[in-house]
C-alpha cells in the first residue's frame, strides 16, 4: 500500500478528462492537478518551449509527496517524456503514448489507424514510431488539427455547432479516405469533441482517448508494484492552475463532469 | 531630435501589422519589437494574468534605451495601461484604445460604431468608455471574438475559407444587424482578416485598424515633441519572441509584409 497522491498535468483543462477517468476507476486515490491555463495551448510552440514549460509543471507537481506523475497531456507526452522520465527516475512518469497506442493496436481490425494531435505530436512522430514497434504492419494515418484546443478551451464541442462540425469535417475527411477503423484521440482536450467525431465517422471507427487509455497504465502499475492508496474511496483531489482560479473552477467543472468552482487555486509556475 | 528606439509589444505575431504602419510612416525610427509568442494569446486569461505578463514584456524592453513603448496589443491596452504608464513615467506608453476610439468617432456618420475584440477587452469597457466620452451619443456595440487569434496565429484569415467564412459571419451578424458605420477592430491581430471582415460588413462600413490609429499617435507624439529620429530612412529594426524565433520569422515575415526570417532571437520572458 502506498497513500501518496498521484500528480497529474496538462497545458490546460484538457487532462481533466483524464483526472475523471482516474477518480472513476481508482476512487480512493489522492490526485494533485495543474493545469497550466496561463500558457495553454502548448501544442504549437517549439520543443524547447514545451520541454521548459513541462519541467516547471513538474516541479510544482513535486513539492508534493508523490508515487507517480501521470502527463495527461499529449504535446508534452510526445515531446518530453523521455527527457521528464530520466530526470525523475525512480519516480514513475507516465504518458499517453505508449497507452494510447497499445489500446489503438488492440482495438483495429484491419492494422489501418488514424491519429489526431496537437502540430508537435505529429510532428514528433511518437505514436507512429509506438504502434510500429507494436504492430509493424500498421499503417498509420496522422493529421494535426491545431483549432481542436483553442476550440475546446472556448468552450465550442457541442455537436451541432456549425463551427465544431466543419472543423470536424476538414481535419477528419483523410481518415474516411483512408478507411481507418480506429482513431486515436492524441490529445486530452479531444475527448470533448468525441461526440462530434463519432458522428462524422460513423459507428465503424474506434475512437481511443489517450488521457483514458493512461489511466489503464496507471491502474496496472498501481497494482502489479502493490502501491494502491490503503482507501478504496474517498481520495482527495487537490486542483491548481496557473491563470484565474476562479475561471479554472467554472470551465473545469465541465471538462472534469463534477463541480469543483471555488475550490482551485493559483500557482505562479514561471517560478518552479 | 532623439534617435532613441521605440519599443512596441504584443502577446504574439499581431502587433507586426501595428510595426508594418510604423515603419512605413516613420521609416527613419528604430524599432524594438517583442512578441509574446510562449503565452499568446492573452485575450482570453484573467486580467491579474496579463498584468503580469505586460510588466514583464515592457521590462524586457527597458533593457534597450527607448523614448516610447507602443502597447501593439489590445487586450494589454484595455486591460493595463494605466498600470504600465504609471510604472513608467515619464517615458510614454502609447496604447490602441484612445487613438483607435478617435478614428472611429471621426469616421462615424451615424454614430452608430461596432467594436471587435478579445474576451479581456470587451470584458474590460475601456473602448466603450472612451468612445462615450469623445461622443456622448454614440451607440456602441462590441462583441468578443475569442477564436480570432487562434485562427490568425494559425494562418487561417483568407478569404474564401470557410472557417473563416462562417466564424466570420457569426461574431459579426450582431454588427449588421446594429447597422453599424464604423467597426473598430480592437485586437492587432485582427487586419489580418480585414478583407473577410469587410467582405461581410460590406463598403458602407468602415473598418478602424487600432494598430494603424496607434501609429498616427505615435508619429503626433514625436512631431509635437520634436523626438523625431535623425535619420529620415533606414531605422533598424530589432525582433524578439519568447517562442522559437525561427517560427516567429517565418510567420511573422507574412504579418509584416517582409522577410526577417534569421533575425528574430528568442528570450526568457519569465525571468524579467
């Protein structure tokens, strides 16, 4: 048994889809979240930005007393896990990865998958290089869509929306052309818009939210090291953010499905 | 005379169109630029946020020997000029709402004057106030548009496409039907997409560039005051980002209408 709380990041409120994720499979686990909204979205800077922001994220996150650090964060989790890893080792650090591309390779049918991301996932070549080394023979089709954030950060995923439902369309069309049977959502801010996917892929399409998929990770790791927190529910979650705590609680309690306003606070993470 | 530089900012690539009047009007003027391209966009962050991020990105700039500091950012004028001009006298701070509110009064034949910008600066009324208090009885209307700088900072601001097309017509319906003569785009990010907005407002409605009004003030400052540049051309011109500068070169070379790709260089905004 181990009760030391489990830190978990994000550039923003996307990772919260994870936190929920977490809190339903593993209810007795202490959970710190940051969520870095004063610089949200990551997924467009360099990598030496990403890799700068994330080491501070980290940094904040270990002022606690920690058994693992879960990265619900796919731009970070693509840019920054090895180099995040080394420099906390022994502490575990988990990404979305390796998760999501195991359940991608477990779920297709045909080996023909598609992937969706920030600019620096895909250009990083990540979850490519996963599911290859996975399954060789898949064929990986991956396409960035840097308005996913921005739009699910402002709050527009609802299907329906007009705006939602073209953007949709443009950045999904190459995965109908390739005929994929599973999508992975490489991106934590995507599961919001899973709906709005669903509907314009169609029932055959697979979709996999990477944030979910870590939280499979996790739950193992908790298990097969025996380090599960001694309570089975009832696990403290303690939220920060890096912009207004304020309008972290009233958008968050959306992306987390349960309210948390007035209970988040503020952290300056430029001095971690 | 006074051959010292003008420092201009903004959150990102947006103040470059406020920099591309300036060096058109007052070719002879050194010019140091930074743009906040590790935490754009600030338009949607609390106002404490982006107080703090503005007094970092004028220090920045201090460390060059100036004569004005231009706010190329309409979210940081809205939201923290009085702030930063009291830091800072007696240098002037020059931001885009006064010059931008008095172009729009003195274009105006109805009096009926629209106003676009990010969720910060409607939040704030300073536009509103201002244009009341040049013209009492003006009839203003303003609506935020919180995707407009993702999309431009993402390239998309063509006419013709349709996600700009349809967000396009969706922030501005409210204008069209106030039956507006005058549209004041309160966010420097927002010439960019100047031929889609008029596309849509139609010839009847003047559209007010607050970077461009900004820079009429500017050169009335230095007339006034005599601290006109020496040089009448050839004013070198300085770039800076908190972001990979090579990117910052590559966009920022269609926001200023000229190539500075290999000059911009990148800074540790957070350590100022």
């Amino acid at each position: 048994m181990d009760d030391r709380a489990i830190g978990v990041f994000d550039s923003g409120m996307g990772g919260l889809t994870a936190v929920r994720e977490l809190i339903r499979r593993l209810p007795g686990e202490d959970v710190v979240y940051f969520g870095d909204t004063g610089r949200v979205p990551y997924g467009g800077r360099g990598a030496e930005t990403i890799i700068k922001y994330a080491r501070q994220d980290v940094a904040f996150l270990r002022g606690f007393d920690l058994k693992a650090i879960v990265i619900a964060c796919g731009t970070v989790s693509t840019t920054a896990l090895d180099i995040l890893t080394r420099e906390n080792a022994p502490l575990p650090v988990i990404g979305v990865v390796e998760p999501a591309a195991r359940a991608a390779v477990a779920a297709t049918r045909t080996g023909r998958i598609g992937l969706v991301g920030t600019k620096a996932t895909i250009a990083s070549g990540a979850y490519e290089r996963t599911v290859r080394r996975l399954m060789p023979q898949a064929v990986v089709t991956a396409r960035a869509c840097p308005l996913f954030v921005p739009l699910v950060e402002n709050g527009r995923y609802q299907p329906g929306d007009p705006l939602v439902e073209l953007l949709v369309a443009e950045y999904l069309a190459p995965f109908r052309e390739a005929e994929v049977d599973t999508l992975i959502l490489g991106c934590t801010h995507y599961p919001l818009l899973r709906d709005a996917i669903a509907a314009y892929l169609g029932p055959g399409v697979t979709l996999i939210s990477s944030g979910a998929a870590c939280v499979d990770t996790v739950a193992r790791l908790l298990e097969e090291r025996d380090m599960k927190n001694a309570k089975a529910q009832g696990g403290e979650h303690l939220y920060f953010a890096s912009d207004s705590a304020q309008d972290f609680g009233v958008l968050g309690s959306v992306f987390l499905g349960q309210d948390i306003q007035g209970q988040a606070r503020q952290v300056a993470i430029e001095n971690y």
